[in-house]
C-alpha cells in the first residue's frame, strides 16, 4: 500500500509464477477508449486527480 494513499491495495504478478490460464479478462470492466462515453468515463475518473487527457 502507498504510504500516502493507504486505503487501496496493489496486487503484484510474477510472470514466472503465474501462468496465463490463471488470468481472465473482466469484460464487465472493459473499457475502449475510441467509444465516446468510455473516453467521457475516463475524462471523469482523471478529473479529481488534475490530469487532463490530450486528444490526437
């Protein structure tokens, strides 16, 4: 946990340890970012953290 921010755990994976069989993708969590209302989530969820997306 961050020493700042210690409300939020961090999960690290050891590619020599886990084999990609044990991983799945969450399509429920998903995001594509050329989808307008995924870049607006994103745009939303950077906000409060003062980062500003540049768009190409």
């Amino acid at each position: 946990m961050s020493h700042r921010r210690n409300t939020d755990a961090a999960v690290i994976l050891f590619g020599d340890r886990v084999t990609e069989s044990e991983l799945k993708v969450d399509t429920g969590y998903a995001r594509i970012f050329v989808n307008p209302a995924d870049e607006d989530w994103l745009s939303d969820m950077c906000a409060p953290l003062h980062i500003e997306l540049i768009h190409p």
